[in-house]
C-alpha cells in the first residue's frame, strides 16, 4: 500500500521559520535607523529581508516544481541582497554594530543552507517520480 504524502503547512517549513525571524531581526534593526538611514538604506534592506520570505510563500502555493523553484531562486537572491549586501553596507557606516552583524548574518546562514536543501529536496523528489 502506497504512502500517503502529509502535507506542510507555509508556517510550519522550517525554512519559512527562519526567513521569518530573519525579518523580525531585520524590522527591529530597521526601527532604530534615523530617517536618512531608512531613505537610503534601511527601505531596501527591510524590503529584500521581508523578500527572503515571501517569495518562500509565493513559491510554496505553486504546483509545478520548476514553477515553485524559481520563487525559491528569487528568495535565494533577495537572501544574498539584504545579508551579503546591505547588512555589510549598514554595518560598514556604523548604522548597526557587531553583535546586530553577526545574529542577523547566522541567520541568515541557516537560511541560505536550509534554502539551498529545500531546492535539493524538490528537484530529487521529481526525478525519482
């Protein structure tokens, strides 16, 4: 008898749990920035950070799995954005300090791994269908 598949919900993925306390860190950084901060910076930040989840979201909704993936590429990009770009920009100009550095960028890692393994996941799941 054929196993039945158990669905996830999106708030369950643990790939979606660490995107989004990336963006709680993230939206706690970003209150704290003056308004030129957030004008130049802060606003594409916070925008590619929130980024890393909702293309997870959006990605998860789709059927087909090339379809799916690409949303999880573009969550992989918005990832590298806002932790290998503008967190080392906001860090660089002192806007944030070592200790904000360096949670945001660990989680920013298991992100990245755990992004990186749900791509692997889906692709080896078509190829033994």
């Amino acid at each position: 008898m054929a196993e039945k598949k158990r669905y996830i919900q999106l708030k369950d993925l643990e790939v979606y749990k660490h995107a989004r306390e990336l963006s709680r860190l993230g939206w706690e950084m970003y209150k704290s920035f003056d308004w030129q901060t957030k004008k130049v910076i802060g606003d594409q930040f916070i925008t590619a950070t929130d980024s890393v989840g909702a293309n997870i979201a959006e990605g998860y909704s789709r059927y087909h799995y090339l379809d799916r993936i690409k949303f999880f590429y573009n969550s992989r990009g918005s990832l590298a954005e806002a932790a290998d770009h503008w967190l080392a920009i906001l860090h660089e100009r002192g806007k944030i300090d070592d200790k904000q550095h360096e949670a945001f960028a660990l989680i920013a890692s298991r992100v990245s791994l755990k992004l990186q393994n749900f791509i692997n996941a889906i692709y080896k799941t078509k190829n033994s269908e």
